[in-house]
C-alpha cells in the first residue's frame, strides 16, 4: 500500500480515541447499521480477551461503559485489534441487504482480531 | 388515476416488518450477549410468554421496543455510543415512533441511566462540539423527555451546552 497517498494527513497526533473514530466510522461507511458496532465490539471482545465486554468490566474492576477507566494493557489490545479490523474493514467488499451487511461486518471483524490475538501473552 | 401518497399518516412499522426486526434482535440478543445457540423455534414461544397474542400488532410493538433496547446492551464498551447511534433518533429512522419508548426500555434496565450519564461524560470529553452536533437526535429526545416531566436524573447542564441544529 500507499501510505502517503492512501492515509489522510492529520493534525493531531493519533491516539486510542483516533483509532475508535476511524474504527467506527469504518463500519458505518461500510454501510454496517447501528446494531453492528455493538455485535463487531462483541466478537473482538471474545475474541481478544475470552469474555463478553460486561465481563471485562466486572472482572478489572473499571467502570462499566468507559474503556479509559480499563488497565491499560486491555487498552492497547482494543487499539491493535480496531486498527487491523479497520483496514481489514476497508480492504473487504460488503454487500447484500441490511442484515446481510451487518453480518459480514461482523464476521471481518471477528476475523481480524483472531488473527491479532496471538500477538498478547494472556492467550499464549 | 389515485396515486398512493408518498407518506402515511400511521408512521408505525408494518406488521411483517416489525416481526423481522424483533427476530434480528432477538437472535442477536442471544448470539451477541446471551452467548447462547438460538433455537429459532423457540421464537414464537419467546415472544408470547413475554408479550402475549402474538396476533396483535401491540405485542410485536412492545417486543421490538423491549428487544431494541437490550439489543444496546451486545458489547457496550463505550457508553457513548448509546448517544451517537443507539438512541440518536432521526425521522429517517424506522424505529423513530418508538424512539420513546425504546428509551424508557432502556431506562427500565439496571445501570441504564448510568450508562447514559457515562455516556454524556465520555461525549463530553472525546468528542468536538462539531462532532457532538451529529448526537442532536438524542439531545431531541432528551428535550421531549424532559417536557413531559421524565428524565430526572440526567445531567441537562450537559445536554444544554450543545446548541440545537
């Protein structure tokens, strides 16, 4: 790829809260609906640490519905696993009705974070 | 010639439409955060014993409307997101006649209001005020909550500080 010709320049320094938007917005440009972005959350969820996001919650402590209240190394995970998800997001043709499109949003999101899993020491 | 006219003043779901809407959230609800295996024999049966005949149109209203709202529960990392896009209610929406009580479904679960509050917080804080503009469904129906007398608890000085479109 292209960096400089594919990656918007941008002014500010790109943090956890750029990396979400970008995630996001991925999803919704993709044509995914608003039921995709909690279902997609899920799957990377499960797959990354094993449990469900209420879990992670509640097993860290942190307050619930606030990821920047997480430890930070459950902070960075997200980050690898929004970034690979987005550009896999952005290289995958999604198609099909409503429902059709929010699955395959799903499933390129499950995908990508198994493929990024193995990278944290918590799944060896 | 009659030419069907391009609205209706019944801006409610149609029944069959309706039906696949709760399907997709109930299955979902089950997949995404029961983490079960949907039975989708089991659909029908579901929604009677929780909302009754399923011959009338009410008991699929109130299913979709209870359903839509534990739907936003699937994988809320970032209570925001409740803002921007779960209850960012727009006309353009199909869900938009329900978007109140959707909302008081939603109120009706534990920690539903701190999640908004959570929410409004985490708006607050990562977002421009151009981009909080984009939330302007939610600030809408945050209004018509509170002139109906609800909505108690959340923070107005919040909701009041972003212009209206």
């Amino acid at each position: 790829m292209d960096l400089l010709g594919q990656s918007q320049p941008v002014r500010g320094r790109v943090d956890g809260v750029t990396v979400r938007k970008d995630f996001t917005q991925t999803i919704k440009a993709k044509g995914g609906s608003n039921r995709a972005y909690g279902r997609a959350t899920a799957r990377m969820t499960e797959e990354l640490f094993g449990c469900t996001t209420d879990e992670l919650y509640e097993h860290t402590g942190a307050r619930a519905g606030d990821r920047s209240t997480l430890p930070q190394d459950a902070q960075t995970a997200y980050v690898v696993g929004e970034v690979a998800a987005t550009h896999r997001l952005k290289n995958t043709e999604i198609a099909g009705n409503q429902q059709q499109r929010d699955e395959q949003v799903v499933d390129t999101v499950q995908e990508s974070s198994r493929e990024v899993k193995g990278l944290f020491p918590w799944n060896w | 010639m009659v030419r069907e006219p391009p609205f209706s003043l019944d801006s409610s779901m149609k029944l069959k439409e309706l039906k696949t809407q709760v399907y997709d959230l109930w299955q979902g609800y089950i997949t995404y955060h029961s983490r079960a295996v949907v039975q989708p024999a089991d659909f029908n049966a579901d929604i009677r014993r929780e909302f009754g005949d399923l011959r009338r149109k009410s008991t699929w209203e109130r299913a979709f409307c209870r359903y839509s709202a534990l739907h936003s529960r699937i994988g809320l990392l970032d209570a925001d997101r409740l803002i921007w896009s779960d209850f960012n209610f727009t006309p353009d929406r199909e869900d938009y006649p329900y978007r109140h009580r959707i909302f008081e479904e939603w109120l009706s679960l534990p920690e539903g209001l701190e999640m908004i509050k959570t929410g409004l917080e985490i708006l607050f804080r990562d977002y421009t005020s151009e981009e909080r503009e984009e939330a302007d469904g939610f600030l809408e129906l945050v209004k018509e909550q509170r002139a109906a007398g609800k909505l108690a608890g959340v923070p107005v000085g919040l909701v009041g500080a972003v212009p209206a479109r």
